[in-house]
C-alpha cells in the first residue's frame, strides 16, 4: 500500500554528516507520519526521530537530539534524516517508517508503524 526506500547511508568518519533520505510511494505521503528508526548490529531497534503529517511535531530521541535533523517534504514525497556530530554508536541500519494515525515518540512505536522500508547501511569509523 506504501512502500518507502531508504537510500544516502556509507560511511563517514566521526564527526561527519551524512542525509538520509525516505522517498516514499503508493498513498499520498501527506497522510501520513513518518520515523526513522536505527538497529545496531546485535541491538534491537530502537527510535531515533519522529515527525508529524505537516512536519509541524517533530521528536527526536536523547542521543540524537542536538545532532540530527528530521524534515519532510510533501510535494517531492520525501522524508529526510540529517545527521551531524556522527559519533561510532551511530552505526547502525537506518529504518524509515510511516503510520496513519500515530507520530512515533519512542521505540515502544516500533510495533504501531504500518509500513517499513528495508533500511540503508550507515557506519561511522576512523
């Protein structure tokens, strides 16, 4: 029904940006909220920041707050994840996700999310 793809992950050194983006497909993107979600290898996924249908509510988690960026763009139906300060326990795959009713604040969303891409690959190392 929606489908959603990752794509901007690499690798970047410590310290370095890197922008995700989440082109997303099939519904009208506007109707829905969006999440980005991270699993390190060996971890469970775990929340990283969430944004409202207009992009009016946005929610980041600790370790990402004052770092990261989380944006929408309606028209080109896109999100997008900037990330600064990458630090080496930021290495995960990052998942965008999208839900109908719901702005994910916390990783407890993990289970409400309708619709998921299949991640892209960010690794930060020297």
């Amino acid at each position: 029904q929606v489908k959603l793809v990752e794509s901007g992950g690499g690798l970047v050194q410590p310290g370095g940006s890197l922008t995700l983006s989440c082109a997303s497909s099939g519904r009208r993107f506007s109707d829905y909220t969006m999440a980005w979600f991270r699993q390190a290898p060996g971890k469970d996924r775990e929340f990283v920041a969430g944004i409202g249908w207009s992009g009016s509510s946005i929610y980041y988690a600790d370790s990402v707050r004052g770092r990261f960026t989380v944006s929408r763009d309606n028209d080109k139906n896109t999100g997008f994840l900037k990330m600064n300060s990458l630090k080496p326990s930021d290495t995960a795959v990052y998942y965008c996700a999208a839900d109908s009713t719901t702005i994910a604040t916390s990783t407890a969303y993990v289970a409400d999310m309708d619709y998921w891409g299949n991640g892209t690959l960010v690794i930060v190392a020297s």
